[in-house]
C-alpha cells in the first residue's frame, strides 16, 4: 500500500505540467521568462501568443528566439487552419520547443477576426482537425488552452463535449481557464475579471475524464491555493500574479516540487538578473524592454517604491544600461 502510494506521488511531482506560467500578450516574452527561471527551475513556461501568419511570412528570429535556460518551454500558437498549425508545429520542434500549445481561449476581438482564441470554442470539431495536423507534424506534445465556455455555451456539457471531441483526435492536456468568455460587450481585461471563476468545473473534468492530464489557469495567486487545487488536478497555471509579483516563484520549487535546493534572496535574483541584461545589451538590446518586468520584483518590501520610482525615470533613458538597473537595486540596500 505505502509503495504505491509513494509512486503515485513520484509520478505526480513528475508532471511536466504540475506548475505552469501563462502565455501573457506583451507580458512574458524571453526577458520575463529567463527573469522567472532564475527563480524556478521546474516552472513550466509559456511564450506569448504567435499567430502562424507571423511565423510563416515574419521574422522567425524575432518571434521564435529565446535563452536555452528557459526550457521546458511551450511556443503558444494563435490560428485555425490545420495546415498552417501543422507547419508552425514542426517549425516550433525544429526550433527547439519543448510543446506547442494551441490558444483557444483569448477573447480578443482582433483575434476574433481571423478565427483565432476563445471563438474556436464554438467548433470543436475544427480544433480536434487542428490538433490532428499538428500533432501529425511533431514529436513533441501539443496541447490546447481554452475557457469553460464562450457566449452562450452555458452549461457544462457544452464544456465537455469540446474536451471530448479534442481528445478523441488524441490530444491528452487540456489548460483550461476557469472562466467563460464574452466576446461581445467585454474587453480582453474584463475576461479576465469579470466572468466568474468556476473551479468546480475543472475539477468536474478531471473527475469525469481521469485519463486526460487537466490543468487549472484562472485567479490563481498564492503557493497555498495552488497545492490545494493539485490535490484534484494535474496542474496549475499562473498568470498575472507572476507577473505583478515575480518573488513568487522562489518557492514554487521546494512548496510544489519536492525541491532541497536554496531558495534565492530577492537581492540574488536581482543581479542575475542584472548580469543578464548586461549581456542582452551588448548585443543591441535596449534596458527599458528588460526593466519593466523586474518592476514588481521587491514589490511590499522597505525601498520597494524606491526602487520602482528610480527604474521609471531612468530605464527609458538611450544610455541606460545594467548598472542603471544595479543602481535602481540599491534603492533597496539603503
């Protein structure tokens, strides 16, 4: 009894996707991502939604870079053609991505238009096509994000038949935002906000389809409600909380992984971060782009709006460089 207990316990902790950071546009690009793997070694990151055309006709290097200390990493792509996905996919397994995670779940009306996000939600038979032809094209997983529900999908069979559809075309990890979303008469910030949040639902799912790996994105801002929701999931996904308040992340390794490993002052996540940036800005990057993410990063400790006042006024400048962001850390020292 007790060994099997232990190994279903190993196989938990094992989960690539027991702690997951979202996919946030403008928000968790390369500089966010390697700022939070200073702090997590087993976090799961997501990039920013990249919708196929850019990737197809684009900048590949400017859309699909990113610092190899970030992985495991997930490239999330924005579209609806099958062919087109597929094609990213492989791009994405070629380029070094760990997964690809197909975005049915932004409300944006911009991407609306082009049947990308949330609006998916209304043809599952179409996403399962679209998660065929990926998975088809790559060796690595693919999964799909998506909400409990869009407009007048109400109810939770509605819910379940998307996932059931999807997963009969062989997709085994659904992340699910916990909220509906409305694509009329609400902003992209009032989906985040103001649909209610209905863990219940989630859970539901699991309980309903235990051979699919289900992990939970939504309100989610503590340590603590994040290891109660794994008592019933697989995994949980972090979003904004991560963002407004890095420091976060230093005990997700020992809270949620079993982790012995030291967890890092703030001041040490500071100069790594630092160093980083300096090497960025020898190769053309600019300090205000890298900046801004560390702004939350002391945020209720003494010297905190020291330290984000500094930043404000002095990253932005042409000359800026990592001893102006060494410079904004020591509004905290003193």
């Amino acid at each position: 009894m007790s060994d099997s207990r232990s190994a279903t316990s190993e196989q938990t902790l094992s989960n690539p996707w027991r702690f997951c950071l979202a996919p946030m546009m403008d928000w968790s690009d390369r500089h966010c991502r390697y700022l939070w793997r200073l702090m997590s070694k087993q976090a799961r990151l997501y990039s920013e939604m990249v919708v196929t055309g850019a990737i197809l006709h684009g900048d590949r290097q400017r859309f699909l870079n990113f610092n190899q200390e970030e992985h495991p990493l997930a490239l999330q792509l924005g579209g609806s053609d099958p062919q087109e996905l597929a094609e990213c996919s492989a791009i994405a397994e070629q380029w070094g991505y760990d997964e690809v995670n197909l975005n049915c779940g932004c409300p944006s009306d911009r991407v609306q238009k082009g049947k990308i996000g949330a609006v998916l939600m209304k043809e599952p038979e179409l996403v399962a096509e679209c998660f065929a032809a990926m998975q088809q094209r790559c060796a690595i997983p693919v999964t799909v994000k998506h909400r409990i529900g869009v407009d007048d999908m109400e109810d939770y069979d509605a819910l379940k038949h998307f996932v059931v559809t999807v997963a009969d075309a062989g997709c085994r990890t659904f992340i699910v935002h916990a909220r509906k979303a409305w694509l009329k008469g609400l902003s992209p910030k009032e989906n985040r906000e103001i649909p209610p949040l209905d863990y219940a639902a989630v859970v539901r799912l699991k309980q309903e389809l235990p051979q699919l790996n289900i992990v939970i994105n939504g309100g989610l801002n503590t340590i603590e409600q994040c290891s109660n929701l794994l008592r019933d999931l697989d995994g949980v996904m972090v979003g904004r909380e991560a963002y407004s308040n890095p420091y976060l992340m230093a005990n997700v390794d020992q809270a949620l992984f079993g982790s012995s490993a030291a967890i890092k002052s703030r001041i040490e996540v500071a100069e790594a971060y630092a160093d980083y940036c300096e090497r960025q800005i020898a190769e053309g990057a600019r300090l205000h782009h890298m900046s801004r993410h560390v702004l939350g990063l002391f945020a209720g400790q003494p010297g905190g709006r020291l330290f984000r006042r500094y930043l404000s006024e002095h990253a932005p400048k042409a000359d800026a460089n990592a001893d102006t962001l060494r410079a904004a850390f020591a509004q905290v020292r003193s």
